[in-house]
C-alpha cells in the first residue's frame, strides 16, 4: 500500500508539474521572480494537494508570511491616520487589521487539523478550518459597520483632512501591500484546496482596491469636496459588506457539505471506467477543510468472489484518489447485480427514505 500511494502521489505530481511549468515559462520573465519570492522550495503543488500534512504546512506558512506583510502595511498607514483624520484611511487601515488578525483562527484550524481522527472526532478535525472561515466573515461584516460609524461621526462633525500627500502615500502602501499578500493567499489556498485561505485572499485583494478608493478620496479633497473623505469611507464599507456576503455564501455552502456537481459527475464518471463495474450510484462526497472525504455505491457482479468484488473496489477508489487530488478518504460500498435487485436490500429497505 505504501508503495502504491508513493506511485499515486509521483504521478499526480508529474502531471501537475507538466501543466504548471508550462504556465510558469509564460510568466517567467514577466515579474516571475516575485511569485517565487513567495514560493517555497521544495515542493510541489500536487504534493501538497496529495499530502494532508504537507497542504497543513503550507497553509500555517502562507499565514505566516500575510500575517507580518500586512501588519507592516496596516502600521505603516496607522502614523498617517494620526497626523491627516482621514475617515477615509482609518477605514482602510482597520479594514487591514482585520485582514491581518484572519489569519489568527485559520492558523489554530490548520494547526488543529494536524490532529489524527479518534473516536469522539471520527471524521478529524478539518471542520475547524471552515469555523475558522464563519469567523472571518463575521469580522469583514463587524469592521463594515466600524466603518459607516466612523463615515457618520465624520459627516455630522466635519474635520479638516490634512497631510494630503501622506495619506496618498499610505493609500498607495495599503494597495501595493494589500495586492501582494491576496496573490498569495489565493496561490496557495488554491494549491492546498482551501475555500477559507481562498476568501481570505480574496478579501485582502478588495482591501488593495479600496486603499486605490482613498485615494480618490485625497484627489476630491485636493480639489476642494471635504466630504469626498466621508462618502468614500462610506462606498469602502459597502464594498467590504458586498465581499462579506460573497465570502459568507462560500462558507454558508462548506458547512451545508456542498460541493461542484462536476466532483460528483467525475466520481461517477471514473467508477464506471473502471473493468468489472456495472453501475454507480449514491454518491456522496464534502470537504472538511481542504481534505475531501466521499463514499460511493458500485454495482459488480453477483457470482464474484469476495476477495475478486474487494479487488474492483480498491481499483475504483485507487482511480479516484487520481481523480481528485484533495481526496483523502472514499468509502466503497459493493452491490452484487442480481436479477431481482431489491432482495439483497429487503433487511434495511425500510431504513432508507
């Protein structure tokens, strides 16, 4: 078995790396040395896709690395607030805050999700993963409505903006520091199948642009509209309440066990390829964090010995652990092909609804 999983994992590898390598000799020479500033060596992406720990790594590591990038942004903009009273700003910086303290509760889930399963937790621990995400998106909708108090004291007791060039300045940090940890996050929450490091990054990209918001804000005041400062505070937390409700309807989708009905097609697609399968059915298949745990019902011959039904179930969830990289688990449940088909399921028949 452990030979047959190295095969798996070598030739899923193969394949993945064939694929992106001609991706990367596109990029190459247009800004490749930046996105290799933010990988690290020594593995591939399949491999973290096929290897439970190493997709753990990899994500605590990208945490990591956003989690000191933006608290230098978010410092940085923090001096800048001080000196200017750009309403404007202050949204955008504590809009990094926030950014930047997601990456606290989905550092504890990867680190949890490192636990083996036991017998109060049979299916592991990758469900804290996609707390972790509900927990993010209750924090982008608390800083929006931060956001519009700030927008409000501001517009019924106006102050003066000033430091214009500053707050320019640290518009321009929040978007280029912003820009660069969402890239990231979305890299690699995509390397390692994770719908929450994905929404992160996501939401940290939407940061870059409202920090591009601010300064247009600086531009209205420059020209003479005080209150460009306020209104723009004001579109920031709209967009960051449009992001929340993208986000949470991801994560509204991961809890409800929802997946693409292409995975299910795929399975069933797969099964059938296999020599010796006559039907499929029932299949069922969730994510728990950025592992995918499945089970599948196959139809194979009735007069076949135990150990040759075993065989073809093996071979069906050897094909699928190819099929679908994140796949860490898949239970296959063998139905013998019978003339009457209901007599092998008369017992629990009147179980099933």
């Amino acid at each position: 078995m452990p030979d047959e999983q190295s095969n798996h994992l070598d030739t899923a590898t193969e394949q993945y790396d064939h694929a992106h390598n001609h991706n990367e000799d596109h990029v190459g020479r247009r800004g490749g040395w930046i996105t290799n500033l933010f990988r690290p060596g020594g593995h591939s992406h399949a491999g973290a896709l096929l290897d439970a720990a190493m997709a753990n790594q990899r994500g605590i590591w990208a945490l990591k690395v956003s989690l000191v990038g933006l608290l230098i942004t978010a410092f940085l903009q923090v001096g800048v607030v001080a000196i200017s009273g750009s309403v404007a700003l202050l949204a955008d910086t504590l809009h990094n805050f926030s950014d930047a303290l997601t990456a606290i509760p989905l550092w504890l889930a990867f680190s949890l999700a490192r636990r083996s399963r036991d017998r109060r937790f049979t299916y592991g621990y990758g469900r804290a993963e996609d707390l972790a995400g509900v927990l993010i998106v209750v924090m982008i909708f608390a800083s929006a409505l931060v956001i519009f108090y700030e927008t409000y004291r501001k517009i019924t007791d106006p102050q003066l903006v000033s430091n214009l060039v500053w707050v320019a300045a640290a518009a321009l940090i929040g978007f280029a520091g912003n820009e660069l940890v969402a890239a990231f996050r979305i890299r690699v929450g995509n390397e390692i199948g994770s719908a929450a490091l994905v929404s992160d990054g996501k939401h940290a990209r939407t940061d870059g642009l409202t920090s591009l918001g601010v300064l247009a804000g600086v531009i209205g005041v420059w020209l003479g509209y005080p209150l460009a400062d306020p209104l723009v505070g004001f579109i920031i937390g709209v967009a960051i309440l449009w992001i929340g409700w993208g986000a949470g309807g991801e994560m509204w989708l991961r809890m409800m066990d929802a997946v693409d009905p292409s995975l299910s097609k795929r399975i069933d697609t797969v099964a059938r390829s296999v020599e010796g399968v006559i039907d499929v059915h029932d299949i069922a298949l969730r994510w728990l964090g950025h592992r995918q745990r499945g089970e599948v019902h196959i139809v194979v011959d009735g007069e076949l010995p135990t150990y040759a039904s075993h065989r073809i179930a093996e071979e069906v969830r050897h094909a699928l652990f190819h099929a679908l990289p994140a796949l860490v688990d898949m239970t296959v449940h063998i139905d013998p092909s019978e003339s009457n088909p209901d007599n092998s399921h008369n017992l629990t028949a009147h179980h099933r609804s």
